[in-house]
C-alpha cells in the first residue's frame, strides 16, 4: 500500500522538493521508477558498485539472489551428513565434489541454481590447515604463510575467507559477488574512493565529489555530452567552457589561492567544503541570477566547516564521558586462585610485538612478573593472542595449579572459550589456548 503511494506522484513531489541528496539515494536503492526524459548519468551497474569501489552500494537483485542461493552451496561444505546434500551428492556429483563438479546433461532447475554459484563458492571458500590431512595442496584453495601451526592435531577447517569468522554469511558474499562482476574490473579507477568517503564532512558534499571524480556533476560539458542543448560556455566567466577542472582550477573566479592562504589543521575537509561551496554559488548564479563574489563563497565554506566541526566536537566529548564510568578496578580473585593480568604492544612498521603478565595471588601479593621478548606478528590482535598464550604457558612452567586470566582483550578471551566466534588469524593461537589452559 505504501509501495503503491510511493510510486504516484507523491514520490516525484519528495524526490524534487523534500529529500536531501542522502534522502534521495536512500529512497532509489529502496525503489527506482525508469523515466523515459530523466537524464543517464552513469551505468548502473557502476551504482551497484560497494562505496570502496567507486559505486554508491546499490542493491544489484540479481547478485543478492545468487548469493542467498550459495547459502545452501555452502552447506554443501559444511553439512555432508544433512539430507540435500545426500541427495544432490549421489544425482549430480557422486565422485568428485561440489567445487569441482560440472552441470551435466538435462540439470534440473534446482541443480541448475546452486550450480550457478559455483564460481562465487570457488572464490571464497578455503581451507584452514590444521594437521594437513583433508586438504589437498593442488586443487584447494589453502593459505599458510600467515597460519601459525598447531601443536595439538588440529583438523583442516572449511573455512568462508571473506568473513572473519570464516563462517559464510550473506553480506560477504554479496560483496564478493558485486567485486567479481564485469563491471567492477574494468571500472576500478586509479581514485581515492575511500578517502572521499571517510572525510569528516556533509554526506552532500561526499557525494558530490564522487560525481566530480566520475564526470557526473552536471557542469555544461557534461549536458552538452548528454544531449542536452545548453551553451557549453562558463557561467561565472564566459569565456572558456565549462568543465569541472575550468569550474574549480582555471576559472577567472577560481578560489584556489583564497584557500591555499588559509590556516586550518583540517585542510583537506575544509577544501572539500569549498569545493561544495563553489558549486552552491555556481548554481545560484544559473538559476537565480545572482553573483555572490569570491570572498563571500569562502566565507559561507568557512562557516559551514566550522559548525560542522563543533557539531562533531559537541558529539565526541560526549561520547568520552560515558566511556570513562565503564573503567573497572582491579579485584582480588579467591582464595587459593592464581590471577594473570597480561596486555600487549604492537609496533606496526617493524611487525613485532611484545608484552607481558603479572601474576598475584588472593592477597594482591606480586608471585612473578614477566616480560616477553619481542616476537613477530602481523597484526595487534595476533600479538594479543601470542601474549596470551605465552602467558598461560608461563603460569604451567611457575607450577600453578589454578588460574584466572585477566585481559582488556575482548576478541582473544572471546576466541578461547567460543571458538566459533573466533577471527580466523588467530584461530590456531586460541585452539591450542584453550587446549594448554586445560590443566587448570
Ligand atoms: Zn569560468
């Protein structure tokens, strides 16, 4: 019922008049309604593009429904004991396995679907070695480099490797999907996307930047390539064309010194605002005939930068406060308990970490304090994990018989006790953890 209203003429009233530019991205992602006269800016195959990519993050159906459909091939991993898989296993690929099988003649339509997302399971599934034996080294996709091998007989995983967890879920493979379509490889283009859309500014302003990037902003050149009869002479100047590059560089009304002389810490978002703030004066001469002159274009990027700040400020110091009642103290742990508080450092250029453990009893009294030497690691988690591990090892060589380990390292401890919530980086670590800490 809703749908139905939306797609009358009161979506065409809130896309024109009501919504913001986020407002309107929003409503096309939930509905888009083709229009013979609207203008084709950009592909969209280039929309359904993820945001790091270049695109907008549209919802591509037809990809989203390849992915719930791989939902069930990956079970085909997983589950081998489960009742689909018997059955498809023993109709379609009795001798070889999903990943390697081929469609076969007269599929049915069921097959044909799974099937289909073959390519997509290939790509994201991989083993997790463990002791080795059910990985085979010359098919499998495998990764070993960053794997720290078990001491205890851990068996090979079927592991997701877009999810950390290394359990499939639909939104990687949607990624996944959208990363390996046609599109995505002959569109990557050598531009910061990401830096765009992580600058602290207006989502408005980010999304006109990314039109700048791709040559969408609607400057005359751009309606002039589109079919649209327009003179392809500058505005503001009238006397070279108008191009996004003549707008913001070359244009006599250019505002660049203006802004390279200001003094601000944030330059690149304060830029960004400008950038903004010469389109708005741009379209305010085209529409309304009015000139604001150069120094009040700065002075309204200015000041839209500085409330945007404060805002952002206001929102930061309140957020520090509440962090600082979550601070717990110390406690003692019971009589008879050994207690081991342990943390970790990591320095990134040299990929070393390092750390230590303190280990006291019901009585705070310090039993021994270590430091351990410094170890390679390729991320802070993984040195968290290896700290931990040590640490445990360290309490079984002191002779403790009763442990309590300490640690503001939520994804570690989390790992040891719930092994499949565990990142899959640090999976061997946590295994043999919860394998060592077995004798306390
Ligand atoms: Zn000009």
């Amino acid at each position: 019922m809703a749908k139905e209203r939306m797609d009358g003429t009161w979506l065409a009233f809130w896309k024109a008049k009501s919504l913001s530019t986020g407002g309107k991205e929003v409503l096309i992602k939930w509905c888009n309604k083709d229009k013979p006269h609207a203008i084709h800016w950009l592909h969209w195959d280039l929309l359904c593009l993820s945001k790091p990519l270049g695109g907008l993050g549209f919802q591509d159906l037809e990809a989203f429904n390849s992915t719930l459909l791989a939902k069930h091939a990956w079970h085909f991993q997983v589950q081998k004991t489960g009742l689909l898989y018997q059955l498809f296993k023993a109709k379609y690929f009795p001798s070889a396995s999903f990943l390697d099988t081929s469609l076969g003649s007269n599929p049915s339509w069921g097959w044909l679907s799974i099937w289909s997302t073959q390519a997509l399971l290939c790509q994201g599934v991989y083993s997790l070695i463990g002791n080795g034996s059910s990985t085979h080294v010359w098919k499998d996709h495998w990764e070993i480099l960053k794997v720290h091998i078990s001491r205890w007989d851990k068996q090979d995983e079927v592991i997701w490797r877009p999810e950390r967890s290394g359990r499939f879920s639909v939104r990687s493979a949607y990624k996944l999907a959208i990363s390996m379509s046609n599109f995505a490889g002959a569109s990557l283009l050598p531009c910061p996307w990401s830096s765009i859309w992580r600058c602290r500014t207006l989502s408005k302003v980010q999304r006109f930047l990314w039109c700048c990037c791709l040559h969408a902003a609607p400057v005359r050149v751009a309606l002039l390539d589109r079919g649209c009869v327009v003179s392809p002479l500058c505005p503001r100047c009238g006397l070279q064309e108008e191009s996004i590059v003549h707008l913001m560089f070359s244009c006599t009304h250019s505002l660049q010194k203006t802004i390279l002389s200001s003094d601000f810490a944030d330059a690149l978002s304060l830029i960004y605002f400008c950038v903004w703030s010469i389109w708005k004066a741009r379209n305010r001469l085209v529409f309304e005939g009015f000139l604001w002159q150069p120094e009040v274009v700065v002075k309204k990027a200015v000041a839209s930068f500085w409330e945007f700040y404060d805002a952002r400020s206001l929102r930061f110091s309140v957020q520090d406060d509440s962090v600082l009642n979550l601070v717990d103290l110390w406690c003692l742990p019971p009589s008879g308990i050994v207690k081991c508080n342990f943390d970790s450092s990591f320095y990134r250029p040299s990929l070393q970490g390092g750390g230590g453990a303190v280990f006291r009893d019901f009585r705070e009294v310090v039993l021994q304090a270590v430091i351990f030497r410094p170890f390679s690691a390729s991320s802070a988690l993984e040195a968290e994990a290896l700290v931990c591990q040590r640490a445990v090892l360290c309490a079984m060589r002191l002779g403790f018989s009763c442990l309590w380990s300490e640690s503001d390292a939520l994804v570690v401890v989390n790992g040891v006790t719930h092994r499949e919530t565990c990142p899959l980086d640090i999976a061997s670590i946590c295994f043999d953890i919860s394998r060592d800490q077995r004798v306390f």
